[in-house]
C-alpha cells in the first residue's frame, strides 16, 4: 500500500502516475476515480449501449477507475422497478461494458447495493430494514411501512451480496464497492435514527455496525485477498442524531482491520438530506416533472422547497472531517466532495489522501482531468446547477450547459 506517496508532493503530475489500490494486485493508471452515480441509461433495469459509451468516454477522458452504479443484489434490493439488479441478463450486459473499458486501457468497478426501505419498488416480496420504519418514498405507491429485518433475512442478504460478487468477478470486473452510505440498507442499520433493534445488532456502535461489517467480510473472504473491496461510508448523515465522524471513524477502523482495500468517503441520507452530499442548487422543477404520479408530483410541489433542505458548495466541502478519518487510519481512503480544480486537487493529495473521486465535473467535461493534466485548464466550469440529476431519470445523465 502507497505510504501518502503525495504528501509532501507540489507537482500534478505525480496524481497522474500508476497507483496500487489497497493492498491488492490492481494498478490504476493514476489517481481519479469516476464516483459511481446513477447514470439512467438502462432499458428496463438491463445496460444499454449509452451505458457502455459513458463509461469508455470517462476512461479515456483520464479515469483511472470507472464506477457503474447501483447494483441491486436482488430483485428486492432494488430502489424501483425499472433499476438493475445483478442476474443472467444485466451480467450479459455488464461483460460487454468490461470488455469495451479494457479495450480503452482503463478498470472498472460496480457499487453494490440493498435499498432497505428506501423503496417503491411493488415487486419486492417485502421492504426490508433494521427496523419497522415509516417509508415515505414508498407510501404513495402502498409502501408505507417496512419490516423489521429477522435472522433469516439478515443471512440471506449477505449470502446475496457474496453470490453477486463472485458473479461480478467472474465475467471480469477490477473491484467492487459495496455501498454503506446514503441512506441504503447497511447505512440504514449504522444510523441510529433508522436503526432502533435492541438485540445485538442495534444500540451501541459495535452493534450497529454488526451486520455492515459482516457482509463486507464475507464478501472480501469469497472474493480472495488479491480483488480489491471498497466501502463508500459516510463521514457523517447530515441529519442530528444521524451516523456520525466518530462513527464513521470506529467504523473505518474496523474496515481497516478486516482488509478492505479502501474507503470511498461520503455523506448524506437519501430521504433525510439528499444534497448534503452534493450541495448547489436544488433542481426542484425538474424532480417534480420527473415525479412518477400525479400524487408524487403534487406532493413535491406543496412540500418540496420545504423538505429538501438547500446546502451552499465550496470546493472540497467535506475535506475537514475526511482528514479525521485520515489521522485515524493508515488504509487508502478516496476523497470525494467538491473536487472541481487544479488547486483542490493538490490540497487533497498534500493532505494524505490516496485517491480523488468526481462526478459532476465529468459528467459537465469528461475531458476534465486530460485537460487539468496537460495544463489547458485550472478549474471545471460545472455550476453546480444539478440539473444533471434530472436528467438521470428522464434519458441518462448529462450535462445541460453548453458542451466546453
């Protein structure tokens, strides 16, 4: 493992050099990984060619690791209907993606994922969750309520995990990130405002982080010591009374110790405090034209500007807590949150962290960092609009400013 290779480093052109990731045998050709982001371009939950091309474009455009998003495990695992879960079909698919990103000298990775309750998906048998708890994504499509997550469930969904990591290895994938933040399934079980069991997975942190760390050992045990598991975690909810820094810091550790390769930092809950995570504008006229009923569409506009709460972006927002975790442990750790320039690069690199992750000034330029590296520019012109995000649910993600 890179011991801060860019601590003491002032030039750009070291963040562009190979990198081992964790401990594993995978080398990256730099430093910049593609965060995984919901990118819409499937047809009824399978890949479609706009998926694949995404993916090519970014690796050439100077990723080094390109991360396909939200992979249910399940058919009940998904947020809604239309989204991937990993089986024969989307496999058939995904193994043309890897292919064509291989062929473009670049790596990629997938996101796993269980919705918990955060889920308005009405094929699923049941909405699973630590607890029982009130589902007001769901509660306009019959979903109000989920159950509270037995001993049989909780072994089904690793055993899940693992079958769809081993499956995703399989057909040639580089890494995995298991995703246990934003409010999903495993960060749902982290947060005491979600998690409210009084048997040994809930109350304390230890408890709370039971089941989380149980799926990401046994998948990285399936998977062998040499395939690189990442975590996206929290660095905090976002929300008082959420999954905390020193939270995230105990649990980090513990990730630490039972060999993940690295941690993806992150923040937010989904149905708490959605831009939290992101921060700039709130596309509110668009969400409400992409509601999926007239309900859900009225229900956005009386209550939308009230419930989603506005956080103003600043170039890396999240760097200050990311450098506790970073004085707390010694595995790499991927900074992600605001990263829009030149000189946030460097602050990032200089502060010891291993890799950088992005999302927003690709999907605006996915020549960003060609660009960066070879000098033609010192920031993204991404405004931060997220209008982006509309756009996920109508054609596929994209940028709606003026191509750079």
């Amino acid at each position: 493992m890179d011991q801060n290779p860019f601590k003491n480093e002032s030039s750009i052109n070291n963040a562009f050099s190979a990198k081992r990731l964790g401990e594993s045998s995978l080398m990256l050709n730099n430093s910049f990984i593609k965060s995984a982001t919901y990118e819409g371009m499937y047809d009824k939950g399978i890949p479609n060619q706009n998926l694949i091309d995404h993916h090519v474009t970014l690796i050439k455009g100077g990723v080094g690791l390109t991360t396909i998003s939200y992979g249910a495990v399940s058919a009940d695992a998904r947020t809604f209907e239309d989204q991937m879960y990993i089986n024969a079909d989307s496999l058939k698919a995904l193994k043309i993606l890897v292919q064509e990103v291989h062929a473009a000298r670049g790596k990629v990775s997938i996101q796993l994922t269980h919705c918990g309750y955060f889920s308005k998906n009405k094929k699923a048998k049941k909405i699973l969750a630590p607890s029982k708890l009130f589902n007001a994504y769901g509660f306009l499509s019959g979903l109000g309520f989920s159950h509270a997550m037995q001993e049989n469930d909780l072994e089904e969904v690793i055993a899940d995990f693992v079958k769809t990591s081993l499956a995703l290895q399989t057909i040639g994938f580089d890494a995995l990130e298991i995703h246990m933040g934003h409010g999903y399934l495993l960060s749902q079980f982290l947060s005491p405002l979600t998690n409210k069991r009084t048997d040994a997975y809930g109350g304390s942190m230890a408890n709370r982080s039971r089941f989380p760390l149980e799926v990401v050992r046994r998948v990285i045990s399936a998977l062998g010591p040499e395939f690189p598991v990442l975590v996206k975690l929290n660095l905090d909810d976002g929300v008082k009374g959420g999954f905390s820094l020193e939270d995230c810091i105990y649990v980090s550790k513990k990730l630490e110790s039972i060999g993940c390769a690295a941690i993806v930092l992150s923040g937010g809950f989904t149905s708490k405090s959605p831009f939290y995570m992101m921060r700039g504008n709130i596309p509110l006229k668009g969400m409400i034209q992409n509601g999926s009923s007239w309900a859900e569409k009225i229900t956005m506009s009386l209550f939308g500007p009230l419930i989603i709460k506005k956080y103003a972006f600043a170039p890396n927002f999240f760097l200050e807590q990311a450098i506790k975790v970073r004085q707390a442990v010694s595995l790499d750790l991927v900074y992600l949150g605001g990263v829009d320039s030149k000189e946030g690069i460097l602050k990032i690199l200089t502060a010891g962290f291993n890799f950088i992750a992005l999302a927003r000034p690709l999907i605006h330029d996915p020549e960003f960092l060609n660009k960066i590296k070879e000098g033609r520019i010192l920031k993204s012109l991404c405004n931060r609009c997220n209008e982006c995000i509309v756009e996920m649910d109508r054609e596929g993600v994209k940028c709606v400013l003026d191509a750079p």
